[in-house]
C-alpha cells in the first residue's frame, strides 16, 4: 500500500461518526478500513457541542487507525443540512495555448469563474458542479480537454451554504487534530455512487434518511438540481417506542435495531422481547406485532412528508423513481412501506465494497468515489495523500508527546 493512494472520507451524522479509509489502484477503488463511533454533540445534523463532536471524531479516526495501521492527517469531509442551497451560474475564458488546445488549466480557469457570483455576507461557496461545457458556441460537451477552441464556457452549479455551519464543521475537525482537503455535499456524492448514468439522466430522486434528518436530493440530465432537508429521521422511530412501551430511549434504540420492523404484515408474533419500564422496577414483555404498530405509522408519516417535499421541488413524479439510502432504511419493512407511500418505483442503494455493504455506509463510501472521479476528471492520477503508515519513531514520537503532556499535570 502506497502512501500516495490513500485517502479518508468523515461522515459526521447525527448517530454514528464514521471514518472510512479507501486506497486507489489505477482505476479500481478498494475500501481497506471503517472507524466508527457513538456521535454525541450532534442534533438533526447541526453541530450543538463541539467538545463532544471532537471526541467522537477522535475516537472514529483511531478506530480507523488501529484496523488499518496508518496515521491519518488529511480527510474529505462530507456536508449536508437545510442551510445547503445550489445556483445556477456561467462562466467565460480565452484559451490560453497558443494552438489553441484546451487542457486543466482553461478548465480550471472556466470553474473558477463560475465561482464569481453575488453572494449574501453570511453565505459561502462549497463547491462547483459543471454542467455542461461550451466550445465556440458547441454545446453538450462533458469533457473539452484535447479539443480545439478560442471561447471555452461553462454552465455550472455553485453549492453554497451557510458561513456558521460550515466554519462549525471546520473547527470540530480541525481540533481534532486533522486537516480538511476538501469538503463534499453528501447528497451529491452518494448520487454519484449509488444512481446510473441513466438515473441521473431521466431525473431521479435520492433520500437519505439519516437518524436525525432526512435529505431529499433530485438528480436530472446527469448532475444535482435540487436538494432539501427535513427535520425528521430514525431519532423520531426510536422515541415513539420509547413512548409508546414506556421505556428509555437506550432500550427503545436496542429494541428498534434487533426486532423493528416497518410492515405490520411482515412482524412475527412469535417473537417476542422484554424491555424495562419507566418508573418500575419490573420488565414486560411485547411482540414484534406489537412493536411495529408504533413503528409503521411513524414511517408512513416520513414517506408522506418525503413524497410532499419531491413535489414542492417540482420532482414528485420523476420518471427515474426514488432510491433509498441511509442508516434507517436498513429496517426490514422500510422499503415496502415506501413503494406503497410512494406510488412508484423504489430501491435502495447500498455501496458495492466489501464490508461496507449497507445504506448507512453510502455517505462515507459516496464521499471517497467523488472526490477520485473529480479529481482524475481533472487529470489527476489521483487526490491528496490523507494518511501515512506508522513507522516507529513516529509511535516512539507519540510515546514522548504523551509523556510531556502528562509531565505537567505531575
């Protein structure tokens, strides 16, 4: 393993921080690690306590670490929430080679005056997603490097996001010890990995229903053309089992992931589960049956609202249909629950690597495919270096950095 091929995605969820580790070869993408911790300091995606969000990000990093046996300095770290907004923008340059072939630098140069927009002071330029590339007036072009040209033009989508969020992010990574390379709209990397061309062509609609939040992503003529947050996810499951069998939230959480199910026609009433009770000392006993009458008006409600909001965007009847994604829809039932909220075609989408095949790890996974196809749409062989292997004078260096540390407590 390479130092050069290494590279780090950061999900920052509201329930689970996770760190994933994918090495490049040539062409071929290969996930070697996952670090995961309990997220605390976060709530339906915002960031509400950065020393707890740090701890969590420390402990997903050595989790990482440790399975891998490398030091990680640099991560990609994927962001998302209601205060995301994209716009449409254009942008115009001479070709700068006197033949007249167009190579990264114009490319460069074009995305870089697409970023030139009126902006509001509290708002900020995440990234730049190119729609299409113009020639001398040719217009349909993916790639114009190698052609031949005098006016190379751009139409593009500037994410931004808000200057409060986004600096938050920063800073809870940063004092964890790392150094951001790039960040990544989560929405936009996990289109990129789990829809086909065709998908992103005819106009699909991507959901990621998370713990906290659930982020509804519409994708046509092959990029992100709309996005939109909403305040609900798994987190208001968990609690309405937590109301409804009377117990706390860390027992209606275990309950939910070892015996919830979303479709009451598919819960067995032979299985059944104990569960302590608020104010007693006594445990009862409930069904399946029993826990998925809380769960399945709870999940149809979050279809509804998903399905109200694809309309709002002017996306509720896609042809491509909705792809599924996120930690929630893991829940046996989920997806037969969608189609017949719905009313059209539904999958889910899961990354194809092994050992991280499951929707809660297409973020993370999203993030690590997106920024190697950008980069080598750039033509780069491949992204900045995010990790190096331990050597031992580095663990000897840890070894004394520690010791003086504590030297001054002593």
């Amino acid at each position: 393993m390479s130092n050069e091929d290494v590279i780090v995605s950061l999900d920052i969820g509201t329930s689970k921080v996770r760190a994933i580790i994918g090495e490049v070869s040539g062409s071929s993408l290969n996930i070697i690690g996952v670090g995961s911790a309990d997220s605390e300091g976060i709530r339906k995606g915002a960031i509400v306590d950065i020393d707890q969000t740090v701890q969590s990000i420390r402990s997903a990093i050595d989790h990482a670490e440790r399975m891998v046996g490398i030091q990680i300095s640099d991560v990609y770290v994927g962001i998302s929430g209601s205060h995301i907004a994209l716009q449409t923008s254009h942008g115009v340059v001479a070709v700068s080679n006197v033949d007249r072939e167009i190579g990264d630098e114009d490319i460069e140069r074009v995305l870089q005056a697409a970023r030139v927009i009126a902006l509001p002071p509290e708002r900020e330029i995440i990234g730049v997603v190119p729609k299409q590339y113009v020639v001398d007036g040719l217009e349909g072009i993916q790639d114009p490097r190698g052609m031949i040209g005098v006016r190379l033009e751009v139409e593009a989508t500037i994410i931004t996001g808000a200057k409060t969020g986004i600096h938050n992010l920063r800073r809870v990574v940063e004092k964890a010890g790392l150094h951001i390379s790039e960040l990544a709209l989560m929405s936009l990397a996990s289109g990129n990995l789990t829809l086909s061309k065709d998908e992103k062509s005819i106009g699909t609609v991507l959901v990621d229903i998370g713990a906290g939040s659930t982020t509804v992503a519409v994708f046509e003529n092959g990029t992100i053309v709309a996005t939109s947050t909403l305040p609900i996810g798994g987190e208001f499951i968990t609690s309405d089992i937590s109301i409804g069998l009377h117990t706390q939230i860390e027992h209606a959480e275990r309950v939910k992931l070892k015996f919830g199910c979303a479709n009451m026609d598919d819960a067995a009433e032979d299985q059944v589960f104990k569960v302590p009770r608020i104010g007693s000392n006594m445990e009862k006993q409930f069904t399946q049956v029993e826990l998925a009458t809380i769960i399945e008006p709870r999940v149809q409600e979050i279809f509804q609202l998903i399905k109200a909001e694809a309309f709002r965007l002017g996306y509720g009847n896609a042809p491509g249909g909705y792809v599924l994604t996120g930690g929630t829809i893991s829940m046996p039932g989920v997806l037969a629950v969608a189609q017949a909220e719905l009313a059209t075609s539904v999958r889910v989408g899961t990354p194809d690597f092994i050992g991280v095949r499951d929707p809660s790890y297409t973020a993370g996974v999203g993030i690590i495919h997106h920024v190697t196809k950008s980069f080598r749409s750039r033509g780069n062989a491949t992204p900045k270096r995010s990790a190096v292997k331990k050597t031992t004078e580095e663990k000897v260096g840890m070894f004394e950095r520690m010791k003086n540390w504590l030297s001054e407590f002593i």
